[in-house]
C-alpha cells in the first residue's frame, strides 16, 4: 500500500504541478489581457487629451479673433469720439461767438429802443430842427447796417480746437 500511496502522491504532485502550470499560464494570460487593456486605456487618454488640447488651441484662436475685433472697434469708437468732440468745441466756440453777437445788437436795439431816435437840445426856437437833424444823425451812427462788423464769418474751425 505504501507503493500505491506513493504512487498516488507523484500522481497528484504531477497532477499539483500541471496545475500550478495551467495556473501560472492562467496568470500570466490574464497579465497579459490587463496590460493590454490598460494599454488600450492610456491610448484613449492620451487621445481625449489631446483633443482636449485641440478644443483649447481652437478657442485660444478663436477668442484672439474676437479680441482683435473688440479691439477694432473700440479704436473706431476712439477714433469717432475725438471727431464729435472736436466737432462739439467748434459748436461751441461758435455759439459763443453768436451769442456774443446776439447780445451786441441787443444792446445796439435796446439804445435805439430805449431813447426812440429822440435827442433833446436847450436851444428852445430850433427844436424841430435840431431833432430832426439829431434824429437823422443819430440813425445814422446807430443803424447796424452801417456799422462796419455786418456779417463776419464765424471764425472757429476744429483746426483751432485740438488742444482742448
């Protein structure tokens, strides 16, 4: 019986050992799918990331592009700013001008208003004629149409205005 018991334990040691083998291949088999799949799965990263990297050069581009637009625009915006306020100071400087003017020939028609062409003299016997005569002078000296300022230009260019 020992023989036969022997016998049986090297058949189960080689049995164990084509076992451990299969069990070794098993192992390794696995091993090998897992370095695989793992491989497969880095290869996959590496492709999401760079897509991802990809999608950002794109808006990176993109946003440049927007930029440089804005960045137009508010240099045409700069640009038409400076041209209307250089614009509203020559407005300015003439309606300054004209309202200078306008209170010139107010003052003027305000006096004519104010003594109605009339001079009084002391001289009692010639009163007719010295007001006629003062009259027709005074008309003369007060009419704005003789005056010499009748009708200047405005002078007030934008050229004029830069510094402000």
């Amino acid at each position: 019986m020992a023989s036969s018991s022997g016998n049986s334990s090297g058949s189960t040691q080689l049995h164990n050992s084509g076992s451990e083998g299969d069990l070794q291949h098993l192992m390794d088999q696995r091993k090998r799918k897992r370095m695989q799949s793992n491989r497969e799965s880095a290869r996959r990263s590496r492709m999401r990331k760079q897509q991802h990297l990809d999608d950002l050069m794109g808006q990176v581009t993109q946003l440049r592009k927007e930029n440089n637009q804005i960045l137009t625009s508010i240099n045409i915006t700069t640009q038409h700013l400076m041209n209307v306020e250089a614009e509203n100071s020559v407005l300015k400087a003439q309606m300054e001008e004209l309202s200078q003017r306008l209170e010139s020939l107010t003052e003027i028609l305000n006096y004519i208003n104010s003594s109605n062409g009339v001079f009084e003299t002391h001289e009692p016997n010639n009163t007719l004629l010295h007001h006629h005569q003062a009259s027709a002078d005074h008309n003369s000296f007060i009419n704005p149409w003789n005056l010499l300022y009748v009708n200047q230009p405005i002078m007030a260019t934008a050229d004029m205005l830069h510094q402000y």
